[in-house]
C-alpha cells in the first residue's frame, strides 16, 4: 500500500468557471448592495435632518421671547404643539444643562446626558445631531406616533439647538428627540429586496455558467475521444465543426490535421507496397534465372552467360531502385541541412546537358539548350539531381527523330526552366498522380526504359525545398512539358 500514490481529483472547467463566475458577480452585489444602502440611508437622512432641523429652528425662534419669562406653562404649550408636529419629544435645557420643561414630564429638574448637548453647551457648535438606538416604553415618545413600531426598539435622532436670550446673552439647549426606525425599516426593505435580487441573479449566472462549461467540457471531452482514437491508429476519425467560434475553428483544424495524416498513412502503406514489388520483382527474377542454373547440370557456356547477363541487369535495377529509395529519404529528412549557395544556374543545366547528349544521339535525339545566365540561391547538388532526372525522363520517354528543349528565362523574382519533349504525351487522368511515388503511366514501357517511377517524387521534393513550384502540361502525340519555377538569388542582379 506504501507504492500507491493516489491522486487529488482536480475540479473541471465547468465547476472552476462556475466558482469563479459566482465569487466575481456575489462580490459584485455585495458592494452595490452596501452602496445602494449607505446611499439611500444617508439621502433619507438628510431629508429628515432638513426637515426636523428647520422645525428645530422655527420653534427656537417662536420660544425664545418667552424664554427670559421663565413661564412653564407658556413654554410647555410652545414646545408640546412642535413636538406634535415633529413626532417627537422635546426638552428645555437651561445654561448648566438642568432640564427646564419636557413635553413627557419626565425629566424636569435632571442632567440629560448626550455628546450632542455636550457640544452646544461648551460652545462648540449651535446646533448638532447624534443618533440612539433607544428601548421603546409608552411614555417615552408621543402616543400614535406614525414613524414607531409598536414595541420593541427603534433608532433616535436627537436634534439639539442653542438657545441665546438677546438681553443678558444667557443661552440654553434645545433638544429635539424624534425617531428615525420608519427610515431604517425603508432602507432595511430595499436592502432586503436587493439581496433577494442578488440572490436569484447569482443563482441565474451559476446556472448559465456551468451549463456553458459544460458545454465546453463536452467538447473538449469529444476532441479527446477522437485524438484518443488517433493515437491507437484510426486516422479516419473526424470531429463535429458545428461549435462555438473558437471550438469550431479548432474542429476544422483538427479535420485537416486528420485528413493529412490519413491521407499520410495510406501514402506510407502504399509507399511500403510499392517498394517491397520493386524490390521482389528483380529478386525474383534473379532467384528463377539461378535456380533454372542449377536445375540444369550440362547447360552450355552460351546460357550461363545470357542467365548471368540478365542477373547482372536485375542486380543494376535493384540497385537503382535502392538508390532512389535512399535520395528520396534524404531529401525528406535533409530539408533543413541545404547547402544554399549562389549557384549559376544556366552553367549547370550545359553542364548536364552536354553529360546526356551522347544518350540522346544514341537515340537520334535532339537537345536543345537556350538559356540566358541567372542565379538562385539553392543546394547545387539537389538542383543537379532535379535537372538530371527532368532531361533525363525526357530522352527517355521522346521517340527516336524527335527535339527535347530546355530552356532557361528570368522574370523579376524568378527563374523559370522548361523542359519540352515532343514525345506521345500524357493522358489528363494521369496527370494529378504524375509526382506519386512509384507512379507509371505505362508500367510496361517504364520498366522498359529502367524507371523506378522515383524520378519524379524526387523532383517534386528538391523543388519544394527551395520553395519553388513545378507545372505538367501534356497532349496526347504532342508531346510533354515540364515547368520549373525557382527564387531568384536577392543578392545577384540578372545578366543581360
């Protein structure tokens, strides 16, 4: 039990957005939350500040002529008609803070305590406000009050205002105490109707997010079933591209990818076909001419020679072949091992051209060569190799009587090389095949010839490493054309 290890299962996509989606948007409300409260609060607030304030202030202005006349009576009924109106509780305080009239006749004659009453008696300010949280009894405020419940607690403002006589410049305090709860039981509601909102809004986003990444997740899980499927050989799988923008894009990247490796496997497995015919047919050539050989025990001198010549011209085409076979993998695996140079290219076609002239003569053939001098930056021994098999396919394949013409020509950027034939042409089917490996288009005359049908796979492939391009035109009885496209060499200008 020691050697296992047991892994911590990781959460999917699904759950890590959903969590994330969730934190970010519960994070979200709870600050609009607290700000829709406190902003709320405080315009409340300031509305009944306002409001109680300048009530405040009106019965300080209508009190104080009959402040100085010390008339309890008088004052109670002032301060009891604006205590009424503010649904409140209001007291005179005079100087020292002795309570001088309180419209609940509870307080007459004691010391109030409060920071707000505090303030304007020390002369810190004429006029302050502080709020209590205060336990209600049915004395304490005035009876059918509309902004108290109807028991319990509830939130106080306490509203005090300075009081100078205009004679002896002798002051007192006037305190106005009026709840504030109905304020705090709206703000409270909306708070409440808020985070049921916020509530159901989060749930909807989680809801939405997981079902998207889960979404997602089906996906990816479909992507891996089919790269799985890749992985133990089935390149014929293919994935749905009806996705989401960027699922659907790597769909279609995905297809391509498997189309090219199917289309990758069946070339393998139908380049290992062709190979092991090419190379079984010499060998069993060889094997019946030698076992006739040995089968016969007085064959004449005259036979063992004609045997052994054909053996020895078996054993040169399984050469051949096994030298094609061995260029056409070095070419694939050397792409980037070119040994690019400044090559002349119109000195090196001559070059190959006066190296297959005397092939040609042997079949009455004609080379003709035009050119002008142009350079291309390429591997010098890979553009021999192209040039070669092209002129070479081309004599091979021309009747006896007839021209091969190669020519050599510049465009601005390019060099451009045509190597004609006038012999009996390809078929237009045969044409998209013609750079297959171990495509023939008449197996018969091809082996004839002693073609591996390699020649022209390796063209195509030195071509495409010098990031060129390489064209077919043919008619039937008219003969061939074969065209070769290069970069030209940017650090060379073209001769005249």
């Amino acid at each position: 039990m020691s050697g296992i290890i047991l892994r911590r299962a990781r959460p999917g996509i699904s759950v890590l957005l959903g969590v994330t989606y969730v934190l970010i948007v519960v994070a979200v409300l709870t600050i609009i939350t607290l700000s829709v409260t406190a902003y709320l609060g405080n315009y409340f607030l300031s509305v009944r500040l306002k409001e109680q304030r300048k009530a405040l202030e009106s019965c300080a202005a209508e009190l104080l002529p009959y402040a100085e006349s010390s008339d309890p009576d008088t004052l109670y009924t002032i301060l009891s008609a604006h205590a009424t109106a503010c649904n409140g509780r209001l007291l005179l305080l005079n100087e020292q803070g002795r309570t001088q009239v309180d419209t609940f006749c509870r307080l007459n004659g004691t010391v109030p305590r409060a920071p707000e009453i505090e303030r304007v008696l020390t002369g810190q300010t004429d006029a302050d406000v502080g709020y209590h949280h205060l336990t209600l009894s049915d004395s304490y405020m005035t009876k059918n009050n509309d902004y108290l419940p109807s028991a319990g607690s509830c939130w106080t403002a306490y509203y005090t205002q300075a009081l100078v006589s205009s004679s002896a410049g002798s002051g007192g305090v006037l305190v106005l105490a009026a709840p504030v709860q109905d304020i705090v039981d709206q703000v409270s509601s909306v708070t409440r109707w808020i985070v049921l909102f916020s509530v159901l809004f989060t749930a909807l986003v989680a809801l939405i997010t997981f079902y998207v990444g889960h979404s997602m997740t089906l996906s990816i899980r479909r992507f891996n079933r089919a790269i799985a499927k890749m992985s133990a050989g089935d390149f014929s799988v293919r994935v749905s591209e009806n996705e989401i923008a960027e699922f659907g894009d790597l769909a279609k990247a995905f297809n391509m990818m498997s189309e090219k490796l199917e289309n990758l496997d069946a070339s393998r497995s139908q380049f290992v076909s062709d190979a092991s015919h090419e190379l079984k047919t010499p060998l069993a050539s060889m094997k019946i001419l030698s076992e006739s050989l040995l089968t016969q025990e007085d064959a004449p001198v005259e036979l063992y020679r004609e045997f052994m010549s054909d053996i020895n011209s078996e054993v040169d085409r399984l050469s051949l072949v096994i030298n094609d076979l061995l260029t056409l993998v070095k070419t694939e695996k050397d792409t980037e091992a070119l040994m690019l140079t400044s090559v002349e290219l119109g000195a090196l076609i001559r070059s190959i051209v006066d190296t297959v002239k005397p092939l040609a003569r042997r079949k009455h053939i004609t080379v003709s060569y035009e050119y002008r001098d142009v350079c291309v930056r390429a591997d010098e021994l890979r553009m021999q190799q192209l040039f070669t098999n092209l002129i070479d396919n081309a004599i091979k394949y021309s009747p006896e009587n007839t021209t091969v013409t190669v020519t050599l020509s510049a465009s601005v950027n390019h060099a451009v090389v045509t190597v004609a034939d006038q012999g009996i042409g390809i078929a237009p089917e045969h044409l998209p095949h013609l750079f297959e490996r171990f495509y023939r288009v008449d197996k018969a005359r091809s082996r004839q010839a002693g073609g591996t049908g390699l020649g022209l796979a390796i063209v195509k492939q030195i071509v495409d490493q010098h990031a060129g391009t390489i064209e077919v035109k043919s008619e039937l009885k008219k003969g061939t054309v074969f065209t070769v496209t290069l970069p030209l060499d940017s650090g060379k200008e073209l001769i005249p």
